[in-house]
C-alpha cells in the first residue's frame, strides 16, 4: 500500500478556507514578495518575547554553583533547577498550541503570558530549593509561547518569507542569551540571583500591555486541520476546516491529548530521576553498606526505572489510538522526518549540558577548575550565544546556499569535533571560549538543516505538527542534558581544603566523562546525518539537496 505521506510530497495544496476581509488580505499578501507592515510589527513584539525568556532562563547559568550554595543541594540536585522548567515546558508547550487552535492565538498568549509573570514575580522570593522548582515549573508553561509566535509568523507572513521571520526570531532567542550571561551575570554578582527576576518583572507586564494594546490577527475564525489519523492513516484527502461555531470549538478543545502529556511527563520524570539517584550509587561504600541500604537505594533507582519505562510504553500505545496525538506516530513513519527529530533532540541535550557544565568547572576552585567569579563564568560562554546570535538571521541564506543535508552533515561533524577538543583542552577560559564557539556553530548548523527537513519532508497541511513534534523533542533533550551531566559531576568528586573547611567538587575525570559522553552522542549525530542523506536521495524531494 502507498505511504499517504510520501505521495502527497509534490501534490498542489489548497489554499486555507478564509472568510473575513483581514484574512482574506492576508491571504492576498502571501502571493507576492512584500511583507505586511503589521507583520513586522508582530515580529517586533515576539522578538521581544523570544529575548526576554531567553534573558530569565540563561541569567540564572552563571549563579548555579550559588544556587547550590544558597541551598545546599547536591550537584544532582541542582540540575533540577533546569529540568523542572523543561519537563513542564515539554508537557504545556503542545497543550498551550492546541487551545492556541481552538481559543485564539492571542488568547491563549495572554494567559501563557500572565502565568509566566507569577511564575517570574515568586522566583525571586523562593526561599529553599523546592519552592524555587515549583514556580520554575510554572515558568515551564510560558514555553507554550513559542508554538504561538512561529504560528502567528506563519500566518501572517508570505510563504517564501517565513523563514525571515522565523529566523529574526530564533537570532533574540540568542540575544537574550547574551544579555543573560553578561548582565544577568552582573546583577547576580552585585546584588544576588534573586535579583534577576525582579528586573524582569517591569518587562513582562510590559509586553502584557503591549500584546493586549497592539495585537490584532483576526481572531474570529481559526483553522483546525483534520485529525491526523483519518487523513493521513486512511489516505483521505485532507482539509482545513474552519471552525466558527462554538461548540465545535468547545468539542475540539476536548481532543487535547492529556493523558499522553500526563504519561509523558511521568516518563521524563521518572528517567531524569533514575539518573539523578544513580549519583547515590557511589557513595554507598562509605555512607551505608548495610545490605539495607544498598537494596533501598538500588531499589528507588530500579523502581524509577521500571516506572519510566511503563509509562512510556502507555505513552505509545496512547499515541496509536488518540485522534490528535501529542506525537503523531504516522509522522514519525516518514524516513526523512525521524532522523532529523533525532538529530534535534540531540542539539537540545548538548546546549543544556554546556549550560550545566561550564559554569561549574569555571567557578570550581584550582586545581579543579579556574576559581572564578559569576562574571567570567558568563564571560566565558559568551562565545557560545554570540556565535547563536550570528546564524539565526542567515538561516535563510545557509539552506538557499547549501540546501538542508549539507549542513546537517557538517554541523553533527564540528558538534563531535569540538566535544572532542573540550575533553583534551578544558584546562584554560580561552580553551573553552573557543571550543563553545565552534560547538555552536555546529549547532546551529545541525538544527537549521534538520528544521528545515522536516518542513520539507512534511505535507503542507501538517507542517505545524511536525514542528510541534520537534519543539517538543528538543526540549525533552534539553532536559536530559543537565541531569546527565549532573550525574557524572556528583559520582565523581574530590575533597579541596578551603582555609580551615574541606569540600567536595566534581573531580576534573567527572567533566571529561561529561564531555566523553558528548562526544560519543554526537558521534551517533553523525550517523544519523548519514542515514538521512541516503534516505533524502531516495525521496522525491528536490529542495533538499
């Protein structure tokens, strides 16, 4: 039986069914070169959103080793102060998108907006570890702003210059990492990590405001593609069906797929667990080698395990049988579009195992690392958001240059060669600087080309899926990457004598394991870049070469 998928590659698609004067214009704008002055409003807005986020999540890398000290939480711990925010971000972030579908997209900004504001006004106040992980937590939930902004620039853009767009916004991504690391860096070593949040208070009820006042993108009619599993799964022609009555909306909204983000979320839970207990492991010769103690701690790190690995097949058997699936199975059938989510998930683990890693080996005292302060710490990953900074708006003109397989191949190549030179040359900031720098442009290179497979590979009409699926692996990467590092950090450790104090610290054989690790995944990058060219070459899709 033919792939529904494969012979729809090169079909004409129809034009969304469209009803009022605005989206009849916008409609009207995709068909030539120009792009709306109101899109380039929308995008000045977003953009704002993109830097701000940005700002509040990478002003906090440079303070983890203060967040361990405030606290007095172990390395494995701390790890969660990332993971929390990621594994909600995972789990809101389609949610957020399908209500975007039936609610409104400015709607549904707002509320993300409000939440992420309460989640940014508590922060600041979090007075032992868990209260800082329950509002980072609900910090998670504004990640749902991001499947927002990129619809609202696919719907309000041309088609051809979407990627403008797309790429302005993922180059603040990259500004507000920079800002972070260097500003955010300033006010926590002058005035404290609490004070992060506070300065961003003002700007978050500010573009509150601002989306409330400024953005207008025709709410009265939202376009809801059919699900999936009947199109796709059965080889019926596809529509958009517009959705105006309220009722309707009200039985769509009932397809959000909860029980596959609860299965989900318990899954990710229970494996970042397991490797966060594993850290225990090592410590059972001289803490307790009652056999009690062994078998309670060996017993939560396999009963973790087990947990994990149930819930995920109940996430699967879920995804089978829901109409509007979290992840879409079918999807994942075509064999361009799985290596690229591969690929794209391990770009989220290795940025967010750079963001665990760098800071503590930087401001670990010498011998283990270089004894320094919270602003050398962000000055030296500086590199690492400038180089971001620099690929996000030529996005466009890398894929027009070398199409979208040849940068995947290079950029899994310069991922695996710069984890390499940090194994051997992590012994100077300069050394550093330099690999993340190269680090990051393979990064960036991978994950341009890899999007840009999957939105070819991917009929026009489940383009906003397929995207989904991959913002949502990548955070679940992105969330993998701390708690690994975090594991070889507390395994592995060396008591220094400070004055009259003795502490532990991650021993330097625990950051080249880190970096080994790395090295090897990004090895399996490769592969998987490999695989996808032959199989791209197979496929009917010339854009990709």
């Amino acid at each position: 039986m033919q792939n529904p998928l494969k012979s729809k590659q090169n079909q004409n698609r129809r034009n969304e069914g469209l009803s009022t004067k605005e989206d009849s214009n916008l409609l009207a704008s995709r068909g030539g070169t120009a792009i709306p002055r109101t899109a380039w409003k929308l995008l000045v807005i977003l953009s704002s959103i993109a830097t701000m986020v940005m700002y509040v999540e990478t002003m906090l890398i440079p303070a983890i080793p203060d967040l361990i000290n405030d606290f007095n939480v172990s390395y494995g711990t701390s790890s969660w102060i990332l993971t929390t925010y990621l594994i909600s971000g995972a789990v809101a972030t389609p949610i957020v998108g399908k209500l975007s579908d039936v609610y409104g997209k400015k709607k549904v900004l707002l509320l993300v907006m409000l939440i992420y504001a309460i989640g940014v006004s508590f922060a600041g106040f979090a007075s032992n570890i868990y209260t800082l992980l329950l509002v980072r937590a609900i910090q998670g939930i504004g990640m749902g702003m991001f499947p927002i902004a990129f619809g609202i620039i696919r719907d309000q853009f041309p088609r051809e210059k979407i990627s403008i767009g797309q790429g302005i916004i993922s180059s603040m991504f990259a500004a507000g990492a920079a800002v972070g690391l260097s500003a955010g860096a300033l006010i926590v070593e002058n005035f404290g990590w609490q004070a992060t949040f506070f300065t961003i208070i003002p700007i978050v009820i500010l573009l509150l405001i601002t989306i409330w006042r400024f953005v207008h993108i025709g709410e009265n009619q939202q376009i809801d593609p059919a699900p999936i599993k009947d199109s796709v799964g059965r080889g019926k022609e596809s529509s958009l069906v517009p959705v105006t009555n309220f009722d309707e909306k009200r039985k769509r909204k009932l397809q959000i797929d909860i029980k596959g983000a609860a299965a989900l979320a318990v899954s990710i839970t229970s494996f970042l667990l397991c490797l966060t207990l594993i850290e225990t492991s090592s410590g059972l010769s001289t803490s307790n080698n009652s056999f009690f103690g062994i078998l309670s701690a060996y017993g939560t790190i396999i009963g973790s395990a087990i947990v994990a690995v149930i819930s995920f097949v109940l996430f699967l058997l879920i995804e089978k049988r829901e109409s509007y699936p979290l992840i879409d199975l079918r999807l994942l059938g075509n064999k361009a579009i799985l290596p690229s989510i591969l690929i794209i998930l391990i770009v989220g683990l290795s940025n967010f195992m750079v963001f665990q890693t760098i800071p503590i080996l930087v401001r670990n005292p010498e011998p283990l690392g270089f004894g320094a302060d919270v602003v050398d710490a962000g000055t030296i990953q500086l590199p690492f958001a400038l180089v971001f900074l620099v690929f996000g708006p030529t996005s466009g003109l890398i894929i027009s240059k070398l199409g979208s397989l040849r940068p995947v191949i290079v950029g899994t190549s310069i991922i695996t060669v710069s984890f390499l030179g940090l194994v051997f040359f992590h012994d100077s900031p300069t050394a550093i600087s330099i690999n993340l720098g190269v680090l990051a442009t393979g990064l960036s290179f991978a994950a341009i080309g890899a999007m840009n497979v999957i939105i070819l590979a991917t009929p026009k009409e489940y383009t906003g899926i397929s995207l989904g699926i991959a913002t949502l692996v990548r955070i679940i990467g992105s969330a993998i990457g701390p708690a690994l590092a975090a594991m070889y950090m507390q395994s592995s450790q060396t008591v220094i004598d400070i004055g009259v104090l003795s502490r532990s610290y991650p021993s330097d054989f625990a950051f080249v394991m880190i970096f080994s690790t790395a090295t090897v995944i990004a090895a399996g990058s490769i592969f998987l870049s490999v695989l996808l060219h032959r199989r791209a070459s197979r496929m009917a899709i010339p854009q990709l070469s």
